[in-house]
C-alpha cells in the first residue's frame, strides 16, 4: 500500500460522522529506548492528537500497557485526549486496585520472578496495580534476555493472564486487553469509524477488532493484522498530523 492511498484513506475517514483516533505510546508516539522513564516522547503527534480530540464528534485516545499515572506523567498531553493506562484496565478518572485474590495471585508471581531477575544483571520487574512486568531491555547479553523471557512465560502463574511483547512478559490478573477495550469503547462512543496505531505484539489484539470502516496502522516490520503499516514514530506523526488537518477542514466547513 503506498503513501497515496493511505492519504486517501485518511482524507475519507476525516469524513465520517463520529471519528475515534487511538494511538498506542511507546514505539509509537514514543520511541523505544532502554530507560523507560526518559523515552522522548513526539510532541507534535500529541499535539495532533489534542487538535483531534478537541473537535467536535472527534476522540483521541493514547491506550498504553503502561500504568495510568506514569503514562500521565510523561504523555504531557491536554485534556482533550484521554489517556487509558494498562491495556485498558486503566481510565481516565478511574481508580483501580486490586482484590485480595488478585493481590495474592500478582505477589506469587513476584515471588518467582525476583530469584530469575536477580540472577540476570539487567533484568527488572514492573509493579503496576494489575500487573507484573518482566522487562529485559537493559540485559545486555541478548541470550539471557531472550532466556528468562521463556523461562518467565513458562511459570503459568495460577489465575493470570500471561503475554508477550518486546523484551517483555506481562502477567495480568485482568482479561482487559487493547482488543476488548477498543470493543467496549465502540460500543460505549458510537463511533462510526476508528484509527489505531500501535508497534507491539499486544497492538494486535486492537487490530483483531477492528472492522472494514476501520484502519489499522502497524508501526515497524513484523507480522500483523493491521492493514497498513509505517516505518517509525515519524510516519506516526505524518499520519496523525494528517488526519488532524483534514477533520479540522472538513468540520470547519
Ligand atoms: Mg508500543
């Protein structure tokens, strides 16, 4: 698909009655690198997405595997865009916390996991309200890394649900994942045409729902279910950027 008919598409779902634009964070208006708390972020795909959500009949969403709050914190994006934190567990305005059995169920799967880490200079685990990250990036000998990620996936921890992405495995004591979110947001919105973007593997069970008035934009190489694809962050940003000027014309019309 070259860029001409992606633009075409882009030109004709600015002019859908309800327009929800998505976009995952990292590796997507973010880009990856192996402090996670520094990751220079594209200003101007946010301000795309605030231009987006501050329209009428128009959201913006970032949808992230990251926990809300730090996903609020280094977003720096304005109120017009709503930010939903852990595949979707989390929302804007919510507060989540976990059960007692879903509390003991993420502790185990602590407990198993900090012996693996602290044999693996490098290796980390995340603590999100509803989750547990094993994260790899900064091993610097691959070979481990790859390793415990498969060592990790085989503890089939009771009760969680176990994924994959880059130099990650997550464990969630919640099914929530991009695809139900998306699912639940179409139903909730009545939104006659969505946009998501997003690099990872758990960007495809977003792409799996999304139906033929839809498009999906898969960021870098690898498999997907998206039907269209951008090299980096700043294919990202021409898209959202387009997308952006093209609804602001058509509804000041
Ligand atoms: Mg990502």
């Amino acid at each position: 698909m070259d860029d001409t008919s992606l633009d075409s598409i882009l030109d004709s779902l600015s002019r859908v009655p309800r327009l929800l634009v998505i976009s995952d964070f990292d590796g997507t208006i973010a880009e990856l690198q192996d402090d996670p708390e520094t990751v220079p972020v594209n200003r101007d795909s946010v301000t795309a997405l605030e231009t987006l959500g501050g329209l009428p009949d128009t959201g913006a969403v970032i949808l992230s595997g990251r926990d809300l709050a730090t996903l609020r914190r280094l977003a720096g994006a304005g109120a017009a865009v709503d930010l939903v934190g852990s595949h979707g567990a989390e929302s804007t305005g919510d507060t989540v916390a976990p059960t007692v059995e879903q509390r003991r169920r993420l502790d185990a799967v602590t407990e198993l996991l900090e012996p693996l880490v602290d044999g693996c200079p490098g290796a980390a685990v995340e603590v999100k309200p509803l989750h547990r990250v094993l994260h790899t990036r900064r091993v610097p000998d691959r070979e481990a890394g790859e390793r415990l990620l498969r060592r990790a996936v085989e503890l089939c921890p009771e009760g969680l649900h176990v994924s994959t992405g880059k130099c990650i495995v997550e464990f969630s004591a919640v099914s929530v994942d991009k695809g139900t979110w998306i699912s639940g947001a179409r139903e909730r919105g009545g939104w006659d045409a969505i946009v998501f973007l997003g690099d990872d593997v758990t960007d495809e069970n977003g792409f799996g729902v999304l139906g033929d008035g839809d498009l999906g934009i898969k960021v870098g190489d690898g498999p997907t279910a998206a039907g269209h694809r951008v090299a980096d962050t700043d294919g990202v940003c021409a898209v959202l950027g387009r997308l952006a000027e093209a609804r602001s014309a058509y509804l000041d019309r």
